[in-house]
C-alpha cells in the first residue's frame, strides 16, 4: 500500500469558507457604520480617544488580524479559481496558487506589523 500525498488543499478551502464567513457577517457592518451611517450623521463618530483605547486591547487585536487574514485568503482563493477556470489558466496552477496565496500571506503579515506598531 503506497502512502497517499498530502496537500495543502483542505487547509486552503478552510481559510476560504472561514474568510467567507468573515467577509459576510463582518464586513457588511463596518461598511454600514464607517461608510454610510457616520458620515450621514446618523451615528456619531468616536472619539480618537475612544477608538485608541478600544484597538489597544489585545483581543481587539486579534480579532480584527483575523478578520483581514481570513478575507485576504478568501479573496485569494477565488481570484485563484477564478483565473484558472474562466479565464482558463489551469496549466499556471502552481503559480497561481503562490502568487495569490503569498499575496494573502504578506498581506497579512503587513496587517499584523501595522497593529504592533499601532501601541
């Protein structure tokens, strides 16, 4: 019996399905609240002072590096599948796939520096 092979592919369509979890319970909000209901007026803004006390607690942190790593890998995996079967690039997969998903990693990596440096 010969060992199977493994890839990353689980791993990837993971990130995927979480990010578009992420992407469809988060981002909707913090669109209605920083782009349409706070510049109406219709909520008022924070005070600086506010959101500086707010972002420096740690799982505020977290949670928003999550939130930005898992919708940059969900954005990566369907630029990813969307380039190889409509555009029909399928035989450049194994580029492909490292450039959208190194695109996600140093993504990422940029957000979590910007938040350490935010203190």
């Amino acid at each position: 019996m010969t060992p199977r092979k493994r890839t990353p592919e689980p791993y990837l369509w993971l990130l995927f399905s979480g990010g578009g979890v992420v992407a469809a319970l988060v981002l909707p909000v913090l669109v209605l609240l920083f782009g349409v209901l706070m510049p109406l007026g219709v909520v008022d803004w924070p005070a600086a002072a506010h959101l500086r006390a707010l972002v420096d607690h740690v799982l505020v942190r977290v949670a928003l590096a999550a939130v930005v790593v898992l919708c940059l890998f969900h954005a990566a995996h369907r630029l990813r599948f969307t380039s190889e079967e409509l555009l029909g690039l399928g035989r450049f997969d194994r580029l492909i796939a490292v450039v959208c998903y190194g695109g996600a990693l140093a993504g990422g990596i940029v957000a979590v520096r910007m938040m350490t440096y935010m203190s």
